[in-house]
C-alpha cells in the first residue's frame, strides 16, 4: 500500500471514528498532496509524497516556534497535535548521532575540507537522508565538521 492509499484510509478511519481533529488535518495534507499532482498533471510516487508530508511538518515546526515565542499555548498544542499525526506517515528518523556518521561519511567520500566545499557535501548527503532527518539539523553538523 502505498502513501497515499494509506492516506486514503486513514481518514476514511477518522471518519468512521468522528476523529475530527485527525480527520481535517489529514484533509490538508492530502489537499497539499492533490494541488501537487494538478501542477504536474500525474499522480505522484511516494518520494514525492515523501517531500510533501516533510515540507508540510517544516511548516508546522516552523509554526510551532512562533507560537510558543508569542505565547499561544492553545495554537502551539494543535499544531504539534499536527505533527505527531503526520510524523506517522514520514519513515523511522535518524538519531543525531546517525546523522553525524552519515556527515562524516559524505565527507569523506565527496573530498570536502572546507565550508566552500559545503555545496558539494549537502547535494550527495541529503539523497541519502531525505525523508529521515531535518534538512536545517543536516546543514548544522555540515558546517560543525567542515570548519
């Protein structure tokens, strides 16, 4: 079954359970989902809906901090329901530490000795973690090693 067929189900779940908070949130990511497949007129693969379901927890994450600085715990604790619902549809994430093996690696095998080199380690690495780590945690022990 693929991701959008679990998708699919999943809010057909909602549904059945009157889950309603589950359910529209699992409507905004499958609306984010269909909006993509009409700007490329095909239905997409799951790493495309991989790319998707990451960009939409970024959003929320990125949310999340502008609440919890403003003082909104109301907004701050729905948006992070949010992401606990989505988060289940992403694959298993990597610990920092694999994070950091995974960096060294890269590292080592693209030749990089310094931060003007960052370009070349990032575009072998993030193919190699896409789905499973934050992009922005990524670039910060890039440039931790690459100094």
């Amino acid at each position: 079954m693929n991701l959008s067929e679990r998708l699919n189900d999943d809010m057909k779940q909602a549904m059945k359970s009157q889950d309603k908070f589950k359910l529209s949130t699992i409507r905004m990511v499958r609306a984010a989902i269909k909006n993509q497949e009409i700007d490329l007129k095909r239905p997409l693969d799951d790493n495309e809906v991989l790319e998707i379901l990451s960009r939409e927890i970024k959003q929320r994450k990125d949310s999340l901090q502008e609440f919890e600085k403003a003082g909104r715990e109301d907004l701050a604790t729905n948006v992070a329901a949010e992401i606990d619902i989505i988060s289940v549809y992403l694959p298993q994430q990597l610990t920092e530490e694999e994070i950091k093996v995974i960096v060294q690696q890269t590292i080592q095998e693209s030749g990089a000795s310094s931060k003007a080199e960052m370009g070349k380690v990032m575009s072998a690495l993030m193919p190699k973690v896409k789905g499973r780590a934050d992009g922005k945690l990524v670039n910060q022990l890039v440039q931790q090693f690459l100094q």
